[in-house]
C-alpha cells in the first residue's frame, strides 16, 4: 500500500514538473492570452458575458484590463431598476467595441458618456448591454427581451462592419421573403457544450491562469475549425465565431437586407417602449487609415448609412473623428484590433456633445 502511495506522489510530481516545464515554454516562446470564462448561456439570447463575473483578462504585450459585469451580463457592477432612477436613461449596444474588450469598466465608451453627461441638475444613467461577437439580431433579441423593460429614452446602437456577417449567421431569428421574423430555440450543443465547460472543476481556474492550457485551448479550436472547412461546416456553429471580409468589405446583398430588417424591427421596438434610436458607425483600424488618404468612407458603411437613413434612425459616424484625430492608428487601436482607451474617450466626448443637444433642445424640437 505504501509502495503505491509512493508511486501515485511520484506520478503527481511528474506530471506537475513536466506541466511547469511546459508553462514556462510557452510563457517564453508563445504567450496566450488568459482570462476565466467569459460566456455563459442564457436561453433566450444564447452566449452572454457571464453574469455577476469580476476578473482581469491579460493578453501579453496587447492590454491587461479589469472587468466586471451586473446580473444582466452587462458590463460594470452596477444594478439596474426597471424604473428608472435617473432623469434620463441610455441603453447601448453593440459588440465587444461597446462592451470594451481591452479597457477597465470606467474607461469604456458607455462610462465616459454617462460621466460627461452627468451634470449638477441632470442626472443620466448609462447601460453597457455591448456583447462580444454579437450582431444586429442580438441586440433586437436582447432589445425585446430585456432592454424594453428598462424604458430608455435613448437607445444608441454601435455597429462594427462585422456585425453584416454576424446577422448573417442566422442565430436568432428566421426571415421571411416579406421580412417577417420568427425567433429561433436557442437550446441545443452550444449550451451544453458551454454549460458543461464552465461547471468542469477546475476548468475556470486553470484557463484563467494558465497559458499552456489556453495554448492546448486554442490549438482544439484551430483543429475543430479545419475540420469543419473540410467535413462539415455545421461543427462549429454557435462555438466558433469567424469572419470572411472581402476586398469590398462584409457587406452582402443577403447580410444588408437581413440588416435593415433587424435595425427596422429594433427602430420600431424602442420607439414602443417610449424611446428613440441613434446609430453610431464603429470603424475598424483600416477604415480609419483609408479615410485619412482618401476622405471616403468604407462600402461598409456606406451601407450601414443607407440602411440606417431608410429605417429612419438618426445616424452618426465616427470615422472622420478618430481619422482626423491627428492620433496614430498604435494609438487609437490595439495590434488585435479594439480600441485603447484613448479611442474610447475620443468616441465619448463626441457621442457625449451630440446626446447633449438631444436633451437642451425644447419639447417637441425634432431630432
């Protein structure tokens, strides 16, 4: 019994030398990214920021930034009433630009906007519903489901030119030829698969901690992406999210129709639950470089200007200010893509000066 006993501790001591050796490689020679879970499934919007979560992400030599969100998946740690506490209340959504994947909670777009509103006599309330790797028809669905009980009086909705190819995707609702929607079950392999790797013991901690294990992580989804580009492209569905731009961008014929039909359905739903939509275009790094050489924006959001023009939603674009900036592309972007926080108070203090108008005008004055 002894004789085993040692040979158990022996395999142990093995197994944890030969896992530090490895941590340590790979910490010298390929560094990952590490992070808890970040998702949990809720079943009516399918992979939500998980709730009640407070932690640090740190990917090496980008950004190490604290986080935390509310009940909701919402970013930030503050709860929200249904009835409203504040004189005016704002709801964003958008991607994980909106969320702010790379900055702390008070340094994302939603935070500084609220702070800048915030005056002695007016108090506003700011809600960051952003989700990374979400659409159009996320933020329709989280809309209807969660966001119209809220009653705010402005909702802004930030679209990234990715965002075409998410609505794309189809993962909430089925469309009609006449443009009628019909919300799709969520229930199904993602949430298993996802439910089943957040309760695993040990799971959390170790990707959290550890870049060998986001190194093994991360080369299982490479696999199980090349398997799918050959065998069947349905094995990554609701698990991997990936993107195709083309040298026109990602806009489609299919993916703007599917678009204006989500932003129509939201610009009707938020002016029912009493409010009004703003549409704010997010340029991506390379937008913002060809605008400062040509002064023209992007098939994508020219697109994106269109649709918004048709469904009625007031539009503002954020490609001129970040261009003109006279702050480098390093400055504004990380290498991976999001913004720093310089780009998210840039965005602020703009988006803060435009709402600002909206609420000195006199009743009545259209916007």
């Amino acid at each position: 019994m002894r004789s085993l006993l040692f040979k158990i501790i022996a395999v142990l001591l093995g197994f944890l030398a030969a896992f530090a050796v490895a941590e340590g490689a790979v910490r010298l020679l390929r560094p990952q990214e590490v992070a808890p879970v970040r998702f949990a499934f809720d079943p009516n919007l399918g992979e939500i920021p998980v709730p009640g979560q407070q932690g640090v992400r740190h990917s090496p030599g980008v950004y190490t930034f604290a986080y935390s969100n509310n009940s909701l998946g919402w970013r930030g740690s503050r709860e929200y009433r249904e009835k409203k506490t504040a004189g005016y209340r704002i709801l964003m959504l958008g991607d994980s630009f909106v969320y702010g994947l790379g900055v702390n909670d008070d340094q994302t777009l939603a935070a500084r906007v609220e702070k800048n509103l915030t005056a002695p006599h007016r108090s506003v309330e700011v809600m960051n519903a952003g989700c990374p790797g979400k659409g159009t028809d996320y933020e329709l669905k989280l809309f209807q489901t969660v966001g119209a009980r809220f009653h705010p009086d402005l909702t802004v909705l930030c679209f990234f030119c990715n965002d075409f190819e998410d609505n794309e995707r189809g993962e909430y609702y089925n469309v009609s030829q006449q443009g009628e929607l019909t919300a799709k079950p969520l229930a199904g392999n993602q949430g298993v698969i996802k439910k089943l790797l957040f309760h695993l013991p040990g799971y959390n901690w170790l990707i959290s901690w550890s870049q060998a294990a986001n190194l093994v992580k991360q080369a299982g989804v490479e696999l199980l992406v090349k398997e799918a580009q050959h065998t069947n492209p349905d094995l990554t569905k609701g698990l991997v999210v990936s993107y195709n731009k083309t040298a026109s961008g990602y806009t489609t014929e299919t993916n703007k129709k599917l678009t204006k039909v989500y932003v129509e359905r939201l610009n009707a739903a938020v002016r029912q639950a009493g409010g009004s939509l703003m549409i704010c275009y997010i340029p991506c790094s390379q937008e913002v470089s060809q605008y400062r050489r040509t002064r023209v924006i992007s098939p994508d959001e020219t697109a994106m200007q269109g649709i918004a023009m048709s469904a009625g939603g007031a539009f503002w674009s954020l490609t001129p200010l970040l261009a003109l900036s006279g702050q480098s592309i390093d400055h504004l972007y990380y290498q991976e893509g999001h913004w720093t926080a310089a780009a998210h108070a840039l965005a602020a203090e703009y988006l803060s000066r435009i709402i600002s108008n909206r609420l000195t005008q006199p009743p009545g004055t259209s916007n």
